[in-house]
C-alpha cells in the first residue's frame, strides 16, 4: 500500500488550476510546474529572464521544503522556455541553486507558458 500526501506551502504560488503544488507518494515527490510568480502578490514578476529563472527555483524549493527535502534532492527537473537561447542562462543560475551531482534533466522549448511566462520547471525529489 502507498502513503500519499498532498503538498501545499504559502512559501510557493497557490495552484492556479486543477493541480497540487506536489504529490508525495512513499518517499517520492511529484512536484507541480511552477511558474515566475511572486507567490504573496500571485503575479507574474516581470524582470529580466535571469530573475524568472530565480523566482521559479526559489518556488520549486519552497515546495521541496514542505515535502520534507530541498532542490538538492530533485532526481529529475524539466525546464520549459519559450526561447531556448535562455539555456545558457539556466544552467548559470542552476549553479547557484544545486550541488553536484546535478538532477537529470530535459529543456524543452515550447510556444507559450501559463500567464506569458517565458520559463516553466516541474520535478521529481526523492527523500
């Protein structure tokens, strides 16, 4: 039998959907896509790509946090941007953000993102 729980932090944005910020399951977090947003105003910051990229990170670990773990314990992380020459830049602020070894990851470039945001990141952590 599997132990699920759902996740929720004020730390993070609310859902702005039919979602969970995460879902643990055992020792397993599924954590939602987490977008640019400023989770005590719930809008979209609207600074330069560098600073969207650190605005959904810091998401992501607030919603880590609550699940018990932190960026660190991400297996897996998709990055979603609307323009992929902001890779370079990903990779820059995931260095401040994570030790090695680094989670796998998948870039993918999509047409559009919730809201107009310009990067999109979901992941995997287990704790």
């Amino acid at each position: 039998m599997t132990n699920r729980a759902i996740i929720k932090t004020d730390n993070a944005p609310d859902a702005i959907g039919t979602y969970s910020q995460a879902i643990k399951v055992n020792n397993t977090v599924y954590l939602s896509g987490q977008i640019p947003i400023n989770p005590k105003t719930m809008k979209l910051i609207e600074t330069d790509i560098e600073n969207q990229i650190c605005q959904v990170l810091e998401n992501l670990n607030a919603v880590c946090h609550a699940a018990g773990g932190d960026l660190n314990c991400l297996v897996k992380l998709n990055v979603f941007l609307t323009n992929l020459d902001n890779f370079a830049i990903v990779n820059k602020v995931m260095e401040n953000y994570f030790t090695k070894p680094y989670p796998a990851r998948a870039a993918i470039g999509v047409a559009s993102l919730p809201l107009d945001a310009a990067v999109e990141m979901d992941g995997v952590m287990v704790i």
